[in-house]
C-alpha cells in the first residue's frame, strides 16, 4: 500500500502551500508509503505520494507521468493485468516497470472511460494539465481507504486516510467504491455496475470447476510481486485455501525466483488460541515456513489508542480484530516481508457468518449477502488495509478479485443457504469446489471447520478482555448520559463507549464520526438480518459467539462465554458438522 495525497484547485501555488501539502503528506500518510516521497506541482493542483515499493522497486517512483509529462496520476494499488494493458497500448512508451504506469496512457486513449478496464486494487488521482482537470477514482470494493474533502476555498482534498484532512477540509467523507469524482461536473459517477448490484435473484447452476478455477486464478494473479512476502494464516477455511493454493502455484514465478519456492504463513493469537492451533496443523500440511506471534491481552489493551488512530474507526468489531492484526502486521515488517495475501471477503460472499444460518429463504439470504458486500469497505477492507498499512505492509485480497465475485455471485444462492437436514454448513459450495480426493487441498477437519471471526479466534479470552478493561474505565452514570453525549451512533456497551471516546479525541470533527457505520448487529449481522431470530434483539454483539444455538462456544445470556458446549452432529468423514439447534437444546459442560 502507499499514501496519496491531492490538493486540487486551492487558490494558492505559494511555497508556503506546497510546504503544508509536504508536512500533511509525511505526517498522515508516510507510514503507507515509507520507501520514497514525490510531490507534483502545477499552479494550485498538488499531487503528493508516498510509495511502497512492491513492484519495480527501483524506478517505479511516483507521481507517474504520459509521455510528455501532460498527464500526472499519483496512486495506491496494484493493476494485476497491467502487462496485458501494456501490450494493447500500442505506440506509448512507459518510463517504469510499475503496474500502474499504465493509467496515465489508458487515460490518454479512453478519457474518463478506462476504470472498469483495470484488474486489481487502486485509488488514484489524476490530473491533466492541458486543460486543468482532473479525476480521481477508487476501486470496485473499496480494498484500498479513500477520503474526499472540500475546503472553505473551494479546494477539492483527496487523501488515502482520513487524518489527511480533517485540519483542512470544511467536510470530508468516505470516497464511495466504485466511483469516479470528475472535475468535470464536480460530483460522482459510479463505474462499477456488476449484475448481482440489481435486484433480481441470481440463478445459475452451481458449478465446483469454475468456482475452483477462477479463485485459484485470483490468487495466481496476486503472487506478482518484486518484494518478499507471505500469507496471513489463521487456520480457518479462507486463509487455509490461499495458502493451499499460493503453495501450489508459487513454484516457477518469479518471486520464488527472487525469494525462494517455500512459502512463509504468519498467524497470531493469544496462547492457546483456536487459530494458533488451526494454522500450525495447517503449515506443517502445507510445509510453510510458519511464523505464529503470541499476544497478551494486555498487550491488545495497551495498543487500542495507536490502532484507534491508525485504522479511523470507532466499530466494536473492527476495533476487536483490527488489534491483533496491527500487532501481527508490525513482527512481519520486522522480517523484512512486504506484501501478504490475505482471505478477507469469503463470508460476504458466501453467506459464511454463522447467523447466515437464520436466513429465512435464498432471497433474503442473497440480499444480505449483497448488503455486506456493499458495506465491506467500512469493515473488513478498512481493517485489513489499514492495519497491515500502518506498518508500511501491502495486503491483497484474491476473494475481492472481480472476476471471482462476479461469478460467485451469479450462482443461485440456494445452494449457498445452510441446510443442516442435507449436512450443508456455511459456506458449503466453497468447502465443496475443494473438496479434492486425488490431490486434497486441505485436511478435511480444516476443509470444513466451523467459521470463527478472526477476534474470536485469536483467542476468546480477548473479547472478554476488552469487556473488563472497558468496564473499568466506563461508569453506569457516563453511560446513563450516553444519548446526549454522542447522539450520533450512540454507544450502548461501555466497551462501543470507550472506544468512541479515544475515536473523538483524535477525531473531533463532526465529518469523522459520520464516516463510521452503525446500527444494531449479531455476530456481524447488517441491522436487516436481525430480524431473521427474535431471540437475537435480546443479545446484541458483533462476536460470533453471539449466535446462540450455532457457534459450538455460545455465550450463555449476560454471563460471558461459557466453557464449552456439547453440540449434536453429523459426521461426513469423520468431519464434525454443527446442527443448527436452538439455545435452550444447549448441554453447557465445566
């Protein structure tokens, strides 16, 4: 990941303007992009970088220019095609081996119409100075964070964080995915337009192959890369199926080459942890070199403020899980690696959050699903972008590819429902597509492990901290006052109170805390998806664990996470399978 930065049509070309744009830059986005800086400027347009080198490190500065420097694009990201773009750029010479070099040339044959041709993660800013205009795009899901902000001058303020430009702006707010702002008509126009955006229910016919080819396609895609790098691998099904296939295809490219053909896992977790466990059977399957970091709870407690502050966000969710990963994210820096693959966005597609096993029909099941897709940039991409850019470390996301989703979403999301009578647990078309007899991916208890949110499985006694140490330092009368205090998402946990608390120290400003989602959730549920258990109103939490009468750790109401719990299953292959049975059937052990 890098860090971009753009202040357009400021009324000010002084040295005292392009000193401030400097200071901003390195202040607020260094820590994206710590391998250079470059600034361009021309009148009162300011575009600002600062890179990250992953590919063509050597010459691959920006911002990256069209042949007579007329066009200026400075950008985050990485374009996976940009060799094929490169060949049907017929007569254009490039200046760098960079992937995104390509955008100012695309721009230079298509105009504003170029975005839906590029295959990859990005949000970039581009100006041309033949006629003083500029536009500035973000990518179909929102991987990468993107900001937009308007100044009292009429200035126009486009940064990759927030912190950017909340001294500056008059307003600022998310950059929606899949948008394109042109100066032009000064607003948004949306570029992105796949099918399952409509209304109608999909319907095509499950088919394993092609579900099997295209993710293994989008993770072969993602092993481009001139730096070291690894995986994220908790152990669960998701991260387990791209390291399965990273480790099958990573023999030949050129970063094995470059680095070598063995493949390096991270994990975290507190001791003992379910992922710990998981993702060290999964390695030695694999025969990864397997990095696993240990965490204390304290030592999540002790960085909340720094991750608060890194990550933008005030979520309960996001805040659980961003912890662990900011803190995995500094030791794999520390190793020297650059780049990691990573497995977010599976259970928004697929339907693989344990509540999904309320979903009442394929309709509502597929709407929901659509619904978390849309609402991913505020969540998992926020999460996993930010904590992994915190420390100057890129993390790409081959679930999220565009090709995948949009042949994932095609299919008839009955056969994505969870059905227990037919031994269909969440996500049970993916665990299927690679489910091989010849040549497993994955050892079958693995294949089709239960789901764990990644800030349950780091270890449950996280949570549990978080709770105590919020408990602590939020009062029955401060949350008495809770409505008056924050009118705006109203916390209704002293933990959502603490946190909201830190959120609004850093950011005061009335456009930061808009920029966060809220609403009611179960086990990362949209507010909608609540109304699929009535019981569930009475239980509130975006854990997992939440689901009652699902997860096999429940909570047992108002009392914390109960030892362990004896659910009924069915065995395919020695496979456990959870049954889906209702709270009061639970038989709580210890």
């Amino acid at each position: 990941m890098c860090g971009i930065l753009a202040v357009l049509g400021c009324s000010d070309d002084s040295q005292a303007k392009r000193v401030r744009v400097l200071e901003l830059s390195r202040r607020h986005v260094h820590h994206r992009g710590p391998d250079w800086s470059g600034l361009y400027q021309h009148g009162d347009n300011f575009l600002s970088h600062q890179r990250l080198a992953v590919i063509d490190p050597a010459s691959g500065d920006q911002p990256l220019y069209n042949e007579d420097k007329t066009v200026v694009v400075t950008v985050n990201g990485e374009i996976y095609n940009h060799e094929e773009l490169r060949k049907n750029l017929v007569g254009h010479k490039f200046r760098t081996g960079s992937d995104c070099d390509v955008i100012a040339h695309l721009y230079e044959e298509h105009g504003e119409n170029f975005i839906d041709m590029l295959d990859g993660m990005f949000s970039f800013v581009l100006l041309d100075t033949r006629n003083n205009t500029y536009i500035a795009a973000r990518d179909a899901i929102g991987i990468t964070s993107l900001y937009i902000g308007w100044g009292l001058d009429g200035s126009v303020w486009i940064s990759s964080e927030m912190k950017g430009l909340n001294d500056d702006c008059e307003h600022f707010e998310a950059f929606p995915p899949g948008h394109l702002y042109s100066s032009k008509t000064g607003g948004f126009k949306r570029w992105y337009n796949p099918p399952w955006f409509s209304e109608t229910i999909p319907s095509t016919p499950y088919d394993p192959l092609v579900l099997r080819r295209t993710f293994e396609n989008a993770v072969i895609k993602r092993l481009m890369t001139d730096v070291p790098f690894g995986v994220l691998l908790s152990g669960g099904l998701d991260s387990s199926l791209v390291a399965s296939i990273t480790a099958r295809h990573l023999a030949g490219t050129k970063a094995a080459r470059q680095w070598g053909a063995q493949l390096h896992s991270f994990c975290v977790g507190l001791e003992g942890s379910p992922d710990l466990k998981a993702a060290r059977e999964v390695a030695d399957y694999l025969g990864t070199v397997h990095h696993e970091f240990h965490f204390t709870v304290q030592d999540g407690i002790d960085a909340i403020e720094d991750v608060i502050y890194h990550v933008e966000t005030y979520d309960v969710t996001t805040i659980r899980a961003s912890t662990p990963m900011f803190l995995m994210s500094r030791k794999i820096k520390s190793l020297g690696v650059k780049m990691v693959i990573s497995g977010e966005g599976s259970d928004e597609i697929f339907g693989g959050y344990l509540y999904f096993h309320k979903a009442p029909n394929k309709e509502e099941f597929h709407q929901e699903t659509c619904r978390k897709i849309k609402a991913l940039h505020q969540y998992d991409c926020l999460r996993a972008n930010k904590s992994t850019s915190a420390w100057g470390l890129e993390a790409r996301v081959p679930f999220l590819d565009k090709e995948f989703i949009n042949v994932a979403m095609s299919i008839d999301p009955e056969e994505k429902m969870i059905n227990m009578d037919q031994k269909r647990i969440e996500k049970w078309i993916l665990r299927r597509a690679f489910d091989d007899e010849e040549q497993p991916y994955l050892p079958k208890h693995i294949l089709y492990r239960q789901k764990e949110q990644f800030s349950d499985g780091v270890g449950y006694s996280w949570i549990d901290g978080l709770k105590a140490h919020a408990e602590q330092h939020v009062t029955n009368k401060m949350m008495l006052h809770a409505e008056r205090i924050f009118p705006h998402n109203t916390p209704v946990t002293k933990e959502a109170y603490y946190y909201r608390m830190i959120f609004e120290r850093f950011f005061p400003q009335n456009s930061a805390k808009l920029t966060v989602p809220g609403g009611a959730s179960i086990a990362c549920s949209t507010a909608k998806a609540i109304e699929w258990d009535a019981s569930w109103s009475n239980n509130l939490d975006p854990s997992g664990r939440a689901a009652l009468g699902v997860h096999n750790a429940a909570y047992k109401k108002n009392k914390g996470p109960v030892g362990s719990v004896k659910l009924a299953s069915n065995v395919i292959d020695n496979v456990p399978l959870m049954m889906d049975i209702s709270a009061s059937e639970l038989v709580i052990q210890g």
